[in-house]
C-alpha cells in the first residue's frame, strides 16, 4: 500500500498532476464547458454583428474573463483586447489552443463558476433574421378570373 502511495507521489512530481477531462479543457481553452456563456469561432471572429453580439453578452456579465485563442491572426487579437479593455473586462491569451480549422473556437466568455448555459455558440444564441427576406406567396386567382383574363 505505501508503494502505490510513493509511486503515485513520484508519477504527479514527474508528469504533473491528472487533470479532469483534459480533451474538454483543451476545446474550451483550457477551462470547462459548463463555465462558458458564450463562445465564438475563429470565424465568427472576423464578423462584426457576431462582435456587437459578443458586446451585448459582456455587458450582460461584467464579472465574466474572455478568453483569446493565441493562435489567431494578430490583427485579430488585438481587436478582441482593445474590446475587453475598453468594458473592463478581463482578458486572458491563450497559448496552449490550436487553430485546426475556422470552426476551431476562437474566444470565450467565461466564469470562474458553473453557468450550465444551454446556447454558447453566438451565432445560436442570435440567430440571423430570416424572416424578412421571404417574399409572400402570390395570391391564388379565383377559378372565374383565370377564366375571363
């Protein structure tokens, strides 16, 4: 029993202590899922009404921290950091995140509590209006005006 001990008191000094749902923590830049409230993607990123929407959410949790994937272009970043500072908002740039692809995410609002929100991803929580650009259907003529036009 006390080598099981030693060797676990040697495995966390040489590897570090496990960590709890690392591919999880690796997604969400390194904190859980269950702390987000709102989450963007690289592409996402660049689409200003995704930005305002992003605005709207940091207003609506001024204690929240927004989280930066290091791996986005520059430019990119330092809009992100210019909006944090701008709000008070504390920001932090991560750099163990990859980029793989545009869906990888990009930034995140979050807690340092559990919020359980359902929608994180902005473009679900605001979605795009749709409805606006539909036309409506032509009216159906009565069977004696298609006869006498």
């Amino acid at each position: 029993m006390a080598k099981d001990e030693l060797q676990q008191h040697l495995d966390k000094g040489r590897y570090g202590s496990p960590k709890i749902n690392p591919d999880e923590q690796r997604k969400y830049l390194g904190t859980f899922r269950e702390r987000c409230l709102v989450s963007m993607t690289v592409r996402e990123m660049s689409n200003q009404t995704d930005c305002e929407h992003l605005l709207m959410e940091i207003k609506k949790y001024p204690e929240g921290k927004l989280l930066i994937n290091g791996e986005v272009p520059e430019k990119v970043q330092q809009a992100f950091i210019k909006l944090a500072s701008k709000n008070a908002v504390d920001f932090t740039i991560v750099n163990d995140a990859t980029v793989e692809d545009e869906d990888s995410i990009g930034a995140l609002l979050v807690t340092d509590h559990a919020v359980n929100e359902e929608i994180i991803d902005i473009e679900e929580k605001y979605p795009a209006d749709t409805t606006t650009t539909e036309e409506k259907p032509k009216e159906k003529k009565s069977f004696f005006s298609r006869l006498f036009d």
